[in-house]
C-alpha cells in the first residue's frame, strides 16, 4: 500500500512537472496555456476523486469488513468452544479419564492459539488504522500542495501582459467561475467524503468497542475457562484420593485375605498333622479291634452253645423265682385274707361299739314353701356336741340326745356318709334296716328317696353296692336284686307286681328251716344306675295306680326298698347272703280323736299301732330282751330277721323345726330319746360277749358264714329268744330268693 502511494506520488511529482511545463507554454500562449491548465484542473480534480475514492472507502472498508467478519468467525469458534467445555463437564461428572483431561488440554491449547491470533489481528487492525492517518495526513498535505500550487499559477498568471492577461483573466474569469463551480463541487464532495470518513471512523470505534467486548468476553470465557480447569482439577485430584484410597483398600484387603490364608493353611497343616498323628495311634488300636474282632469270631462260634448254657441257667432260675414268688404271692394271700378278717372284725367291733341299733335326727330346713308367718318360726337350737338339740316353745327348753343329729344345712352326701358302714356290711353277709321315722312333711321321702339331681339314700346305697361289688368281682360272684312293697292298713303289697292290689302273705318256709318268706314278692336283678331308676320308676307308677292322692298315701303307708347281696366265694364256694332293708315309713303325727272317723281312723290306728310296734321291737332288742314282740305288726313281722340277732339298724328320725310343728317334732324326738336310751343288760353283754369269741374262731375260716350264724340266733314263735340254736332260725326268704334265680326287669 505505502509502495502504491509512493507510486502516486512519483506520478504527481511528473504531472506537477508536466503542469509547469504547460505553464510555460501557456504564457507563451496564454490561451492554449489556460486551456491546458483548466483541462489539468480538470484531470487533478479527478484524480483527486479517483484517489479520495481509493482512500477514503475501498481499503478501510474492505479491512473493516474483514476484521468484522473475522471477530464473528472468532466469536462463533468461542461459543463452540464454551459447548465442547459445557459437554466435557458434563461428561465429567459422569466419568473421568485421562481422554478428557487429554481432549480439555487440546481444547486449552486451541484457546491460546485463538487468544495469539486474535492480539495479531488487534496489531494489524492497529496498524491499519495507523496507515489510514498517514493516508489522511498524506492526502492533507497533497491538497494543501495543489492549492499552493494553484495560488502560484495564478500569481504566474498575473504577472502576464496586462492585454492577454486581462483576456485571459477576462477568460479565466469567465471560465473561473465555472471552475470555481466545479472547485465547489469538488469540495462538497471532498466534505461528503470526509463525513463518510468521520462515520467509517464512528463505524470503526464501535468495531473497537465491539472488539473491546469480545475481549471482556473472552476474558470471562477465559475466566470461566480457568474455573473449570480449576474444578476439572479438584475434581481429578479427589479422583485420584479415592483412586489411592480404594487401592489402599485393595492393598489392605488383598493383605488381609493373605494373612488369613496363610493363618488357615497353618491350622489346616496343623489339622492335618493331628490327624496323621490320629491315624499313626489308630493304628494300634485297629490292630487291637482287629485281634478283639478275631477273638469276638471264635466266641461267636462258641456262642450257640454257651447261649444254651445260659437258657437253662436262666431257666432255673426263672423256675427258682416263680416258686419263690407263688410262696411269697401264697403267704401275702394269707396275710391279706388275715388282714381282711381283721379290718371286718374291727368293722364289726366299731358298728358294735356304736350299737346294732343307732338313732339319728335330721332336721329338715324351712323352706320357701313353708311360708314366713309366726308359726313358721325355728324353735330347735344346736350344740358343739352333734348328738344334741335344743326344742324351745313358750320359754321352756328341752334337751334332747341321740346318736348323731343332722342340722338343716346337712346334705344328703353327708347323711350318706354317716350310714355308708351299714350297707358295706350288707355285702359282708348282715342285714341292715334302715327307717326313716317322722311326722307328715318332716323330710321322710326327702332323706330315702331324694330328688333325680340329689339322690338320697336308697339310690346312693345301691351304686355303692355296685361299686363294692365291681372291687370284689375277684374274689366273690355277687348278685343284687331289690323289692319294693308297701304295708298299707296292715296290708302288704307287692309294687313290682303286675297287680300291684293284689295282698300279699308272710309265710314260713315249708323247706322247715324256719325262714319266713312272701309268696309273689318279685325280686329284680339290677347292675346299673339305669335297672334302679327303672325299677324305681316301676314302684312309683304301681303305687300310683290305685289312689288319686299319692302323697296322701304315701303319708299313710310304709315303703320298703328290700336289696338282697348274695355273693359266692369263686375260691371257697362260700355262700352269703345280706339283705337292706331301707323303709320310708308312713307319718307319725297322732289324728285328733274327735276328728277322725271311719277309715281315716283306722289308718291312724294301724300307723299308729305299727310305730308303736316298731319302737316296741327297737327297744327290746337295744335292751337284748329274751321277748321281742316282732308279731305285733306287719312291719316288725316282716323285719324280723333283719332286725334281730346282729343285724343292724338305723332309726333316722326327721323333725320339721318350725313352732306349728313342735307337738309332734317333740313326740317324735321323745320315741327317739326312748329308744336310743335303753339300757344294755349286763347278762345280755356276757352272752354277746361269748358269742364274739366263738364267732371271732368261726370267721377265720368264712366271714360270710360267722354272719349267718349270728342271724341264726332267732326264734321264731311270735317273740324271739336271744340264743346259739340254729334249728330255730327264720328267714324271711322271697320266692325268687329260694332257688337264686331273680326275677327279670319288667319293661317300664
Ligand atoms: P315326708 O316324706 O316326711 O312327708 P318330704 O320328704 O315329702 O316329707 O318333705 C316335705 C318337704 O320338705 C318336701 O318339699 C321336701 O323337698 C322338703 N324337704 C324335706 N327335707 C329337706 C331337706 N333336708 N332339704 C331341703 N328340703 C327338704
Ligand atoms: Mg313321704
């Protein structure tokens, strides 16, 4: 460029020269002169153009475009860059290599080389802007050349001849102003030109300012660069401390591992050691089996025979010890039957203690029933002593003993417990009575029969004969099998019968034994629970049968619950036979001698007449009198066997304890008091005495048949007499009994 414009400015030195020459000529000729020096105004101004043109626009234009252009490009390259390093964070965070750090290092590198280029093209744009005021001062100078230049041609021209200097300044005045319009022009367009230089220059300083912010651009970019690398740095470094650490890791684990291998190999040669050792000390022992196992081999050879030595030893022995055991089985045999005849005798002795003849009281409680009026009051207090009671009426108190007295709160299983001994011994070959002796409503049928879900003790008594007879079903065969009748007006009837109003008569046995026995009484074998309730139930019904008022009846007649025990001894063949008498007898209340007419009174009579009787038998017999009136009732006459001899009896007297019933609660209390005080006489004890002792050698041989020979001590001629005969005895035997074939369960 300075080399074109040096060109220039050799070309203006010859046109300068070429325009003096022209002066020259001019002023020879100053017409053809002005005319040559107008056409190279002409050419000056054009060329001045021409070169204004050159200068001023084409070459400043040209390089700002290309800076322009070339800042884009430089732009566009750090956007590109900035992406590639947004991406390689990103894959940063993902994963780091040394790829990355290589391609971020290459990045870096290319960013420099951009930096270099951009500082030389920010030189060249220096120095481009440089040239431009040395083009401009050029092109100042020039101008101020031509106008000087100029100014002389026209001092030149005026020192011309005043004649061809007034033609031609007439001329060039002329045609000055025509120049000096074209001059104008020039310098209008000088002045456009300039402007356009002054907004290329406004244009170029807001390039600069551009440049400038590309610049703090790249500064922040290179900044952020920085920061990156930075962060790329840390990044990489704390890579690398886990890189180290999880080597450490490595390192200490792989460390580890080996050290407990080689710890386990140490145990596993030790192990293996301790087992060579085991196997070098087995050794002997197998030597050892093996020689055993040999031995063992020719004791197994052996073995047959000394197995059979063995049985037949065994065998000896076992045969030693079951002699021995069937001795000691024998004498334990013995010992037991001894024990047993024992514990019978002390039975015995207790009951006999006791008295063959026991009399106890229950006292029923009040009931609801019984209503809540003054005469319902309790009039019977109690002592610590359970054989006493105390009746009190209008102030007076009177004391009253027996053998045993129930109080209201007794229960049936207690009542039971007290005569459960009496029906044991039934089994033992005795007979046992057992009465049930009381006003109307006292309790009789209560204390007997009981209710279905608190059995008194008819049915209580017989499920303990089933279960002694379960216990003894070793030793003895025993059969049960219960009557039931009823004495009504001195009448006996038969309440298993098919006609229960049919009478029934007591009878001596025409087999002259003496017994007595009822021709028609049915006998029934029962083994359960069921059988009694069925033939209760039987009972009930027949009895029910002909009266419409049962408990009208059944105040006015005695029910007899007759169970037979016979048992056969399956070793001895000893037979027995006991008999339970359990009897609900009918009320004892006296009717009033003016109210009572007819049957009515008769019925009071016969009650009466046999209570009384009853008492009467008790008494004797407690007393051991030589006469016992059994004759004087049916009952009695009917119990005679069971009441005689050492038969057992139990008289269980009920009272009511309320005021109204004190007359006959003392009456009844008075025949209990007289009957339990009798006195045993001294003769009578001697002779029981003697009869214990030749009983006592009796029973060791059959328990059963000592028991038959008390009862056997009877006599039979309407009173009986205390004695050892047994031609005399009487028993009362029913048909059934005779030939031990009981009746059948009739179907209720
Ligand atoms: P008896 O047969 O002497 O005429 P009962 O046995 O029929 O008398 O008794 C009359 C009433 O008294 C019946 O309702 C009976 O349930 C009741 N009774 C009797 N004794 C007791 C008692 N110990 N506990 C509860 N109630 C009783
Ligand atoms: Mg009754």
């Amino acid at each position: 460029m300075i080399s074109c414009l040096q060109e220039d400015k050799v070309r203006l030195q010859e046109e300068l020269n070429a325009t003096e020459s022209q002066r020259q000529a001019l002023s020879s000729s100053p017409q053809s002169q002005l005319e040559g020096l107008e056409v190279k105004l002409s050419d000056q101004t054009q060329e001045l153009n021409k070169l204004c043109s050159e200068l001023g626009t084409t070459d400043l234009e040209k390089h700002l475009e290309i800076l322009v252009l070339e800042n884009d490009r430089l732009k566009q390259e750090l956007n590109g860059c900035q992406l590639q390093l947004q991406q390689l964070r990103n894959s940063l965070s993902g994963c780091i290599s040394c790829e990355h750090s290589k391609e971020n290092t290459l990045l870096h590198k290319q960013m420099t080389d951009l930096q270099l280029e951009l500082g030389e093209k920010v030189q060249l744009l220096t120095e481009l802007e440089q040239h431009l005021k040395d083009v401009l001062q050029e092109k100042t100078d020039r101008e101020e050349r031509l106008n000087k230049r100029l100014r002389d041609c026209h001092l030149a021209l005026a020192k011309q001849p005043t004649s061809s200097v007034k033609y031609i300044t007439k001329k060039v005045e002329v045609e000055s102003s025509r120049t000096k319009q074209d001059l104008e022009e020039a310098q209008a367009r000088n002045h456009y030109l300039q402007e356009q230089i002054a907004v290329q220059r406004r244009l170029l300083a807001d390039q600069e300012q551009q440049l400038q912010d590309s610049w703090r651009t790249s500064a922040q970019l290179q900044a952020q660069i920085m920061m990156y690398e930075a962060e790329l740095e840390q990044t990489r470094g704390e890579m690398l401390e886990t890189f180290q650490a999880m080597e450490d890791e490595k390192n200490q684990a792989i460390e580890e591992v080996f050290l407990q291998a080689r710890s386990e190999m140490k145990t596993v040669h030790e192990n293996l050691n301790g087992v060579r050792m085991n196997l070098l000390s087995i050794q002997p022992a197998l030597k050892t089996l093996t020689s055993d196992y040999n031995c063992l081999k020719n004791h197994v050879r052996d073995f047959p025979c000394l197995l059979q030595d063995a049985v037949n030893q065994t065998k000896r022995e076992i045969y030693q010890a079951v002699e021995e055991a069937q001795k000691t089985n024998q004498d334990l045999l013995r010992k037991y039957k001894r024990e047993m005849q024992l514990r019978k005798k002390c039975h015995n002795e207790l009951v006999r203690l006791r008295g063959n003849i026991r009399v106890l009281c229950r006292v029923r409680p009040i009931t609801l029933e019984d209503g809540t009026g003054l005469d319902t009051r309790n009039i019977i207090s109690f002592d610590d002593d359970d054989g006493v009671l105390y009746v009190t009426h209008r102030g007076k108190t009177t004391m009253f003993e027996l053998d045993k007295v129930f109080q209201p709160h007794a229960l049936q299983a207690e009542v039971f417990q007290e005569v459960q001994a009496l029906i044991t011994s039934c089994i033992d070959g005795y007979n046992v009575c057992i009465f049930a002796y009381g006003q109307t409503g006292s309790g009789k049928t209560y204390t007997m029969e009981g209710s279905p879900e608190d059995p008194g003790i008819n049915q209580r008594a017989l499920r303990l004969l089933f279960g002694e007879v379960a216990e003894r079903s070793a030793d003895w065969d025993l059969t049960i099998t219960v009557s039931m009748a009823e004495i009504y007006n001195e009448t006996l009837r038969n309440l298993l019968a098919k006609d229960p109003s049919e009478k029934l008569e007591i009878k001596l046995s025409p087999d002259g034994s003496g017994q007595l026995y009822v021709p028609g009484l049915i006998q029934i074998r029962v083994e359960s629970v069921d059988d009694i309730n069925k033939v209760f139930e039987l009972g009930r019904v027949n009895r029910a049968t002909d009266f419409t008022n049962v408990n009208e009846r059944s105040s006015r007649s005695h029910a007899l619950l007759i169970v037979s025990v016979t048992g056969v001894n399956l070793t001895s063949g000893v037979r027995t036979t006991g008999k339970l008498n359990l009897v609900d007898l009918a009320g004892s209340e006296r009717v009033g001698k003016s109210g009572a007419e007819g049957p009515r009174l008769r019925e009071a009579q016969n009650i009466n007449k046999s209570l009384l009787a009853l008492g009467d038998v008790i008494c004797a017999l407690r007393s051991k009198q030589p006469y016992i009136p059994f004759r004087n009732s049916k009952l009695t006459y009917l119990l005679q066997d069971s009441l005689s001899g050492d038969s057992k009896t139990l008289m269980m007297v009920q009272v009511s304890p309320m005021e109204k019933n004190v007359n006959e609660t003392v009456c009844s209390l008075k025949f209990a008091q007289r009957v339990r005080s009798v006195e045993l006489g001294t003769m009578i004890r001697r002779a029981e005495k003697q009869d214990y002792s030749s009983r006592q050698d009796y029973e060791s041989e059959s328990p059963s048949t000592a028991a038959q020979q008390g009862r056997l001590n009877i006599s039979h001629s309407g009173g009986s007499v205390v004695g050892k005969t047994t031609a005399g005895k009487r028993r009362l035997m029913a048909s059934g009994e005779v030939n031990h074939r009981p009746a059948a369960l009739p179907a209720l």
